[in-house]
C-alpha cells in the first residue's frame, strides 16, 4: 500500500502527484541512489503504519529498524531497498471480516481446503495479522512499444510502501475478497493511502497452498499469484487456484513452487516464472538510519489520533438512528458520505423539533436514507462525482426530504427537484415553486381531473369493476398524467375508488 505522505520515504521530494506527472520530475541525488547520499525516515510514514496498525489491533514494537534487502533490478536504483526485516513496526494483529457463505459450498472442493478453521454461514471470521512493516517502492520500468529498449521513470521510486502480511486463515477467495475491501476502508477512514487497485497503490499478492482436511501438513507447495488489480480478480485467483491445484493433487501429481499471474481475459492463472530456490536478499541492518525506539506514552499519544473506525460507525448508526445493516453497510463504506448524512440527520432532527417539519424522524430517517442510496447515489456515478463534489448543502437535503415526508410534493416531483438541486445546488422550495411542482391543494381541479379520466377509459373502469386490479393503476397513471404528476396519489387513489363505485 503506497502511502499518502506528502514527501516520499527517505528524501524531501514530493509523493503522489509524481506518478501522473512527466517521467523523472520528482526525484533527487537520494531516491535515484547517488553515491555519498544518506536517507532521512519520513516521520509520518512511520506514524501512518503505527497507525494502521492500532486499527487493526497489532502490537507496536517499541524497538523497530530497516533493514537492507540486497538485489539487482534495473528499477532499484541503489540495488537493494530499504525495508523491514525481523523487527517490523508492527506485529501480531487481527481483523474480522463477516463472511456470508460456508466455503464448502462456494465452490471449493471437499477434499482440500486451505489453512484456517472451517466457518458457516455468516459468521465473524478473525483473521489473524502477521506483521506490517514500512519500505520504499522502486521505480517504474516503461516498455515503449515497438521499441528495443527499455525506459526507467524514478518518480515512484522510494514512495514509503507499507506491506502487510496474514496468517495463512483465508480459507477461498470471497474471504480474501472481503479482507482486501475492509482494509481498503480502514486505510482510507485513516486517511493514509487512497488505497486504490486500480491506480496501483494498493496492491495484493496471494500465497496459497493446500492441505488435507484435518490434516496440519501442507500437501502442495506455496505458489504466489500477482499481478492482480481488483478485489473481485483476487477472488477469483484464488478460486481458480484451489481448483487447480486440487485437480493435480488428487490425480497424485505434484504443484511446483512458482510465480503465477492473474489473465482477467481468459479467467485464468498463468505461469510466469519457476523458482528454484528461495531467494537470498542478504538482509541487514540498514547503517544509515539509526534503530527506532518508541516509548508508551507515544504509543498512547497516537491512539488518541484514531478516527471512529468503520466497526464502530456501524455499530452507532445502527443504534443511533435505527438502520437496516444494508443501508449501514452502503452509508458508512466511505467517510465523506456517513458524514454527510449525519450532517443530513442533524438538521433533519432540528427541523422536527421545531415543528417545521411535521413527519416523524423514523420517517424522515426512512426517506432521507432512501434518497440518499438510489437517487443521490444515481447521480453520483452517473456524473463520476464524489460526495465532495456534491452541491446539495445537508440543510437543503434535510428540507426536501421534510417537504416530501409531510406529503406537500410526491415522489416523481421530489425527483425532479433533487436532480434540480444536484446540478445547481440550489434551494428545494425555490425549485418547486418556480417548477410548479407542488402538490395540488385544490381539491376541485383535482376531482375534474379525476372525472374527466374515467369518462375517457369507460373500458378500464369496466375492467376494475370485473375485478381487474391492474385497471386502477392505469386510472391512477392516467390522472397523475392530467394534473402533471402534482395530484397525491394517496387522494386520488381514495377518489378514483369512491367514484366508481
Ligand atoms: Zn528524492
């Protein structure tokens, strides 16, 4: 995971933007590995990974070094990297995930299965946290097409990477699935990393190996996948692996110990390279950056820094303001969007106390939430906006959905006027009186209306009175049609049933 820090790990250049920027912009004597040059650690780097790993219940190592990882690549520019070895930042930790299926039956085979206790059918599972640690990613290596060379563009090299590693208690891909999801939101609820696949400053490789049922002993050999930039493609790599290697245990051949890749064309895992033996990186103590100690009361200092975490907020929303687990689980996947709905809320209980709005809250809670999931929602993506490019003030929110609550507007008007709102932010009430959209008050209109709809459809008045429940939908349509969609449908409904019998 590349980190969100404003510099990168062991130099002052700048972090982040550098990627989408001109090649080898942000880069110096440092990070591009320039003899006689010294690293200097990036302070909230180190405080970002601490801080990850409060989150997800690790213990912080009160003594903790970098290491050099000695190899040659042409994207290393120092050949070896900076990082983390037998003294990570953090250690043992845990995160639970709810998962929804019993694995035996998503797919994986009875006779293997990999490491982890069995679970049912929505179940906490607590997967267990090795360690996380803080290095420096490496340059980028760039592959003009057509051409005979190779290009190195040094603007991500040395950008802090904190790496996570588990202990082997993923049991099939959905729970990996759900593990990457729910670390993708603490990290951004932490506001450390953007955490984003599909940019690459998330990145997840997947180590998997087989064992028989109630057997401890591994039966197959580690094979990593990598290469996969989506969490539904980390679901499936995993999948289509234990296929794989299950099918060859059980025909009693061997699994080799190999790199693999994930195509999302094909669907399938590909060999990418064999290895032969394990890889000597010559670990040892980095000598240019002094070892880190770290005292309790810093350790309590930093906890106080913790935002309320996802687990929390859904467990006061739901007492809070009474919310199915659906809607908690859509409203609180990103902070931005719980806020705002709590700023919603906020103002809508305001309103409610004031008597300015006459619904109740559970209510106005139902409608706002409603809004807020589809239509809201709708727009967002349909406009590739984010809940901060939003236009619509939580006030302005709060007095549509009391307009709606208190019936003065129906359905189809409400969203009429909040698609007004969503591209000129403006005010509701404003909207409806310049759109002619409130409800019509006056019951005479609205009884001609209704008169002169039955009288053109004898034939579905007819067919209501045989008993044909469909026929007074169309009557309903019909009239809504008439009025321009103001009429309460409640009303009408009520007067179209009264008329015709
Ligand atoms: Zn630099």
């Amino acid at each position: 995971m590349e980190l969100k820090t404003k510099s990168k790990m062991f130099c002052s250049c700048k972090n982040g933007l550098g990627q989408e920027s001109a090649p080898n912009v942000h880069i110096c004597p440092v990070c591009t590995g320039q003899p006689g040059t010294l690293p200097v650690p990036n302070q909230q780097a180190i405080e970002f990974v601490q801080l990850a790993g409060l989150a997800l219940n690790c213990e912080l190592n009160l003594k903790s070094k970098f290491d050099r990882k000695n190899y040659f690549y042409p994207d290393l520019p120092k050949g070896y990297q900076i990082s983390q070895y037998d003294q990570p930042l953090c250690g043992l930790g845990n995160m639970d995930i709810a998962t929804s299926v019993n694995p035996h039956q998503s797919g994986v085979p009875d006779s293997f299965s990999q490491g982890g206790k069995q679970v049912s059918n929505n179940t906490i599972k607590k997967i267990g946290i090795t360690r996380i640690h803080l290095e420096e990613d490496t340059g980028k290596l760039v592959h003009p097409t057509g051409a005979s060379y190779t290009l190195v563009d040094f603007n991500r090299a040395c950008v802090p990477l904190m790496e996570l590693v588990t202990e082997p208690d993923i049991e099939n891909g959905e729970q990996a699935r759900l593990f990457c999801t729910k670390l993708q939101q603490i990290c951004r609820y932490l506001g450390i990393s953007d955490a984003d696949m599909e940019k690459g400053n998330m990145r997840c490789e997947v180590n998997l190996s087989l064992h028989k049922e109630n057997e401890e002993k591994l039966s197959g050999t580690k094979v990593e996948v990598k290469n996969i930039n989506s969490f539904r493609y980390v679901e499936k790599a995993i999948n289509y692996e234990i296929e794989r290697q299950t099918k060859l245990l059980d025909e009693g051949e061997k699994i080799v110990q190999e790199t693999r890749g994930w195509d999302s064309v094909k669907n399938v895992t590909v060999s990418q390279r064999k290895k032969e033996s394990a890889h000597d990186y010559r670990y040892f103590p980095e000598p240019d950056i002094p070892p880190m100690e770290f005292s309790q009361s810093y350790v309590d200092q930093l906890r106080l820094k913790l935002p309320e975490l996802p687990a929390a907020k859904e467990k006061r929303f739901a007492g809070e303001y009474g919310l199915k687990a659906d809607d908690i689980a859509v409203l609180t996947a990103a902070q931005d969007l719980a806020q705002y709905f709590e700023n919603i809320m906020s103002e809508l209980r305001e309103k409610i106390t004031s008597h300015e709005i006459q619904a109740s809250e559970e209510k106005a809670t139902k409608l706002a939430v409603n809004y807020l999931i589809s239509e809201l929602r709708k727009h967002l993506a349909e406009n590739k906006h984010d809940v901060r490019d939003l236009k619509i003030s939580s006030e302005n929110y709060a007095e549509l959905i009391g307009i709606v609550a208190d019936g003065k507007i129906n359905s189809s008007a409400a969203q009429i006027v909040l698609k007004e709102m969503y591209h000129t932010g403006g005010d509701p009430s404003q909207i409806i009186a310049e759109k002619n959209l409130g409800q019509m008050e006056d019951a005479g209109e609205l009884e001609s209306a209704v008169e002169k709809v039955l009288a053109d459809n004898q034939k579905s008045v007819d067919d209501f009175k045989a008993g044909k429940e469909n026929a007074l939908k169309f009557l309903m349509g019909q009239v809504m049609k008439e009025t321009g969609g103001k009429a309460n449908p409640q009303v009408v409904l009520e007067m179209l049933k009264k008329k015709i019998s």
